[in-house]
C-alpha cells in the first residue's frame, strides 16, 4: 500500500472514531449510488465492518429521472453487491411526481425519498453512512455564503447528524478516485454532475478551480475553518437553549427572557423553538422574522412547515399546525382557599373586609380585577375552562358578550383560551381570569365582604 492511500485510510479511521460513527453494538446502512464516493465508502466499511463484526447493507434509490442511465447504475450497484457479498435494498421512486404532489423542488424532494427510505431500513442502533465529502462540505459552504448564511450555514456538512454519519467528510473527492483507482474499483458516473444548469455543478466546475489556484489545499483551510466555526457556534447553541430553558412558560417562552438576549443568542433560541416543533429547513428570512416580533413584543408570521409563531402579552407563541385547537373540557370544585387547576396552577380565594380592600386599591389599582363580592361565591360554586355558547357580562360595561367576542376584543391568543380560569355560580359566570367580576357579581360601595383572587403559576 503506498504512503498516499495509506493516509486516506487513516483519515476515513479518525472521522468515524473521532466522532464516534460506529459504536459497538450498531449496523449499518450505507447509501450507495454508485458513483465513485459511494463505491469507496462501500468498499472502506465492507473490510471496516468486518473486522468488528458489525452488519451492514447497502440501499440504493433509483429516482426515475434520468432513464436508462439511471437503470445502468442499478444494475451495476447490483452487480457489485453481488461480487462483494453484500446484501442491498433497492427503491424505484417517481420523484418528478412526487416534486409536483409535494410542491417541492426535485433536489429537495429526492434528498427527501433518500433519507426516508434509508430510515424505513433502520432498527434501534442502526447508522446510516453517506458518502458526502470534503469537497462536498466544501461546496456546501460556497453555496451558503453565496446565499447569505449564517455560521451554522458556513459550518459545512456535518459529520454527524442523529444517526446519519459520513466517514469521507475528511478526504478530498480527488482522494477518493485515488482510492478506487489504488484498488481498481469501478465506478459509474452521473452525466448531470458536469450540467452547469445546477448550481452546485457551477461551484464546483467554475469556481473551486479558481480557488485551488490560489490556494492548492483550498478544501483542506475550509476544513479548518468549519471545524472552528462548529466550535463557536455549538458554544453559541450551548448557551442559547440554556436561556430558551428558563423562557419556558405555560404555552410559550416569556417575552422578557428572550428580549434580554443579544442577537447571536435570541437568533439561536427561536431556531431551537422552532426546530422543536418541526423539522422543517428554516431560511435566515424566518428567523429574522420571529425575532422582530420578539423585540417588538406583538405580531404574528408564518415559517417553514407551517409553523405559526406569535407574540402576545409577555408570551411568545410557537403553534404547530396539527396541534389540535380543541379546549378540553375541565371543572373542578371551589376550595377555599385554594383550588388547584388542572394544569398545575393554584387559585386561592382571601377574603378581605371593606377597609383592607381599599388599602389594597388604593395602593394598585390595577389589582381591581382580583376582587369580587364575596357573597356571590356559594357552595356549588366551581373553577372551569371556556364552554361554547358561553356569555360574559364584565363589570362596567353595560353589555354580555360571547366569550370567543370578548377574547378576540382583548386579543388573546387561541392557544390561551382555553385554560384561563373562570368561577361558575348559579349557572351564570361571576369572574374570569384577566378580566375581573361580572356586573352581578363586582365590588360596588354597598359590598362589605370582598374575595381576592389570584392565580399561582407553577
């Protein structure tokens, strides 16, 4: 073996022990096109795999778009399966439909049908290895600053993502053909690799050329500056889900934790949110957005997957469409003086003679729609949600409203309606969390016997 395969091999051996790629106990599914990358990473895991006595498999996707080029490399993948002994999984796919059902791009929906059919082949401990390479992760992060990214953006393609790993992230695609040519491997080669009307075959025909005349190991100093860039920014994540950590509140993330952040953090913590919720690609456009309406404290905008991202009161709001909107139905005895809610919460009921009630408004006035007349609560009184067909008729107004009137009147949030707390006496409501005492049931100068009310968060 000469000096030159000898140190691609030991690359290939330091990503996946560096990064821990195949643990014990693990199989593996290997993404094999048969283009030169794959068939390397094919022919490295095959003795890899061996000597440690870990399973494995090959999974090849044929995506109907480009005929019978695409029916020579399943045969040939086929073929090779065959001579080296491994077992292979084959999906035929009609991406081009699929694009169109889907509303997506062919690129986009192709990476789509890979990595679910490489998933359906997973069991508990199962890795799936692709042969994504430096100078894929090289042209990855052209086509990102081109585009404007961020430093996640610029961090290359990762070596590992769940359980996706890629042990040629270190080795140059010219390192590669000098592998399959060192151990004679044949490969077939996908004629729109060298169409320049894709992007990434722009960069990597027109561009990186240039570049490597500046800088021969350009893909090398790229390499360096990813693996800085990971570790700024997963320092950076680190600290932004600590901070997201302590915004949590019921429903949402509080407004003046988030508001306290600097942007580099702020901007990680709403990728976070949202990633929790879907994983669906969030363009920098969507991030800026959601954190505009975290600094103004209001507004409303829709992200990728249909995540609804709302601010409101000290909340923001972060709604996956297939969550249900549905209130579940809760009601639960008056205990005084404390009734615990459903949801954790505890609404406690003091009673108060006239004079410390005025002591009390006079200090905050705005505590006023804690208060009612005692002497509304009875025994039958209850604490429940919102029901349909329900009416309110507030203190001072001089009027009854729906319920879904006045919460849309006071701008609540759908996803918070459904939990505000409300006494029921005699049939009628007598009080509403945020929004104080009917008129049949408020403190007027006659009421000698008066309840405060609060709500106890977590």
């Amino acid at each position: 073996m000469n000096d030159q395969i000898q140190k691609i091999e030991k690359k290939i051996e330091r990503a996946i022990v560096d990064w821990n790629m195949l643990p014990q106990g693990c199989s593996v599914v290997v993404g094999l096109s048969g283009g030169a990358d794959s068939i390397a990473l094919a022919h490295f895991l095959l003795k890899y795999t061996a000597e440690r006595h870990i399973p494995i498999q090959a999974a090849h996707i044929n995506h109907g778009l480009r005929g019978a080029e695409a029916d020579r490399d399943e045969q040939f993948v086929t073929e090779w399966c065959r001579k080296n002994k491994m077992e292979l999984k084959i999906l035929h796919a009609d991406v081009r439909a699929l694009a169109a059902e889907k509303s997506e791009g062919l690129e986009e929906c192709g990476r789509n049908v890979r990595y679910r059919y490489f998933r359906s082949l997973c069991e508990e401990n199962t890795k799936i290895a692709t042969a994504h390479s430096l100078s894929d992760s090289a042209e990855t992060v052209l086509l990102n600053l081109v585009k404007g990214a961020g430093a996640r953006g610029l961090c290359g393609i990762p070596a590992v993502r769940g359980n996706i790993i890629r042990p040629l992230i270190a080795v140059t695609r010219a390192e590669v053909e000098a592998y399959c040519a060192y151990y004679r491997l044949d490969y077939v080669t996908d004629s729109t690799n060298f169409s320049e009307d894709y992007t990434r075959n722009k960069i990597r025909l027109g561009v990186i050329p240039v570049l490597r005349e500046i800088n021969p190991a350009f893909e090398s100093a790229v390499f360096s500056m990813t693996a800085h860039l990971k570790e700024d920014e997963d320092c950076l994540c680190s600290l932004a889900e600590k901070k997201l950590k302590e915004a949590v509140c019921p429903h949402g993330y509080r407004l003046s934790v988030l508001n306290s952040l600097p942007d580099a953090i702020l901007n990680r913590a709403v990728f976070a949110a949202i990633k929790k919720k879907s994983p669906a690609r969030l363009a920098g456009g969507h991030i800026e957005a959601v954190t505009e309406i975290v600094r103004s404290g209001a507004g409303s905008v829709t992200v990728a997957g249909g995540i609804q991202c709302s601010a409101q009161g000290n909340t923001l709001f972060i709604t996956d469409p297939d969550e249900k909107t549905a209130d579940s139905a809760w009601c639960v005895p008056l205990r005084i003086p404390e009734t615990v809610l459903p949801d954790g919460r505890k609404l406690t009921v003091n009673r108060l003679s006239r004079q410390e009630f005025e002591k009390r408004r006079k200090f905050n006035n705005l505590l006023f729609n804690n208060f009612i007349n005692y002497d509304t609560i009875s025994s039958i009184t209850s604490v429940r949600n919102r029901r349909r067909g329900d009416v309110f008729r507030p203190f001072g107004r001089g009027v009854s409203k729906s319920l879904k009137k006045l919460f849309n009147e006071a701008k609540i949030a759908p996803m918070l309606r459904g939990n505000l707390a409300m006494l029921e006496s005699g049939g009628k409501i007598i009080w509403i969390e945020n929004f104080g005492a009917a008129q049949d049931a408020c403190v007027d100068e006659n009421t000698q016997n008066i309840a405060e009310i609060k709500i106890k968060e977590f």
